[in-house]
C-alpha cells in the first residue's frame, strides 16, 4: 500500500490499472520524437508503460476519492478497472467514501462513479458520497453534441446518472481548510489539479494536466486527445514550474503507479525524483 501524508492529510495510491501506450496513437504529432529521444523506455512492442491511479484522501475529518479510474465496463482499447481491490486492500468500504472529486469527465477518471445492478440499472457505486465537480467542466460535456455522441458512453453511464449527488463549483472555492482547486484548462475545458497544503507542507494531485514525465523536458508534447493542446501545454509548463520552485509533492495518477515524487531541477533542467 503506497501512503504518504502531507501534515495532516493522508494520501493513499489506489491503482485501478496499468496500461501500456503507444506514442503513435497517444501523440501523434510528437511520436516519432518521443521514440527517437526515449525508445530506451519502451518495451519490446514500442509500448511505454502508464498506470490509471485513485488517490484516497483522508482529510479534515473527511474521507475523499480524487477521481474513479476505468470503471466495470468493457472500453475499446481499455482494460477493465480494479479500483474495488484497490479499495478492499486498503480496508476502505465504498460507503466510507464522504467526498468525490473528478479532475476533469474523461472515461479514466469517472468509470467507478456507476455500475450496474443484477438488472442493469444504473447505481452509484459510492452510496452516500457527493461528488465535487468544475461547473464549466459539467456544463461542457453534457452539451448534446458531446453528451449523444457515439463514442461517449461513459458521459451517459458515468456522469449524467450522478446528477443528483453531484455539486458544481468554481476553482475558486476550497474543497476544506487544507484542499483547494488548481485551474489548469486546456486537457479539458474545466480540468483541476488538487493542492494540499498542510502544516507547512505542499503537494499537488495533477491529474491529467500531465500524463507522462517526458513533458518536463516537452510541455508542448500534448496528447491528441488534450481539447486545447496549446492551453494545456501552457498550464503543464506552469504546474511543473510551480512544483519545482517550492519542492511540494508530486502526485500524477498516469505516471507509474504510485505516481508520488518531486520535480527538481539539475543542470537547468527539470527533472523527476519519484518519492
Ligand atoms: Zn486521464
């Protein structure tokens, strides 16, 4: 079990899987680069390993899930999820979960919002949780070009049928006395990384304003699914920026599970030391 805290919050790493991707369908624009540069990392298809990791908070008095992996359904060109085992090894019920945050509505990071009961209606999978969510990012999926579209399923399965429990916010609003939204548009419209700031201690829960370490060197490698490539670009190069300046912990849920570490800089460049 990979814990860390952050003064008085806690911050377990929940894997719910690993991955292995392909530049070529991940950054396109940027593949051939990141094979030339960094092929020593791949393995022996061209595939680079990735993980898909909730973070469990305990803080305030509070027990939170930042973001809820794949999910139980079967994703082309996805693995199932695990979150669940992840949960159960860490003695956590999901009826103990107060708070949900989603980082932003793509189909890794709300899959566990729902599933399915024996016949096939729609449940939350977390019974007495609210679920914490950008008003602009909520606003923009369930737009009807997005919220109809054929590919977007988990908008109808994971996002719309949480309506109910859901409370929309600001970035500008804290999630408590230790936990604050950071803005960081571009993956998505209404993307949030989270702080944690705590006796004197900072970390930073990225989500998917970075999905891999080879964008400390590349802030403009944006992944081809980032709606705003250069905003996202822009709010990366910053949020590394930031956490190399002041040495708060690094918590990236796609870089290799746990995903905890610290960005520093050596010979003028950034660099990640994992924790
Ligand atoms: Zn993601």
């Amino acid at each position: 079990m990979h814990r860390i805290t952050i003064g008085n919050v806690e911050v377990t790493a929940l894997l719910d899987t690993n991955l292995l991707m392909n530049p070529r369908h991940f950054m396109p624009a940027h593949a051939d680069e990141f094979v030339k540069q960094y092929g020593d990392q791949a393995d022996a298809r061209g595939l680079y390993p990735m993980s898909i990791t909730c973070y469990l908070l305990r803080s305030a008095g509070k027990t939170l899930l930042v973001d809820t992996g794949l999910g139980p359904r079967s994703r082309p060109g996805f693995p199932k999820g695990q979150l669940p085992d992840a949960l159960k090894a860490a003695n956590v019920d999901p009826g103990e979960i107060d708070l949900i945050v989603n980082t932003h509505l793509h189909i890794d990071h709300v899959g566990w919002n729902t599933v399915e009961d024996e016949g096939g209606k729609t449940q939350v999978f977390f019974p007495k949780a609210t679920w914490i969510i950008q008003q602009n990012e909520w606003e923009y999926w369930m737009q009807p070009e997005f919220l109809e579209a054929p590919g977007n399923d988990h908008l109808r399965e994971c996002v719309a049928p949480i309506e109910g429990h859901a409370k929309l916010v600001s970035a500008e609003s804290a999630l408590d006395e230790h936990l604050t939204f950071i803005p960081t548009p571009g993956h998505t419209p209404g993307h949030v990384a989270i702080g944690i700031a705590s006796q004197g201690e900072r970390a930073v829960i990225v989500g998917d304003a970075s999905h891999h370490p080879v964008q400390l060197e590349h802030p403009d490698w944006s992944p081809a699914f980032d709606v705003d490539p250069v905003l996202s670009a822009e709010s990366r190069d910053r949020l590394f920026d930031e956490a190399a300046a002041d040495g708060r912990t690094w918590i990236a849920g796609h870089w290799q599970h746990p995903g905890f570490g610290r960005i520093v800089r050596l010979e003028g460049k950034r660099v990640f030391q994992a924790l």
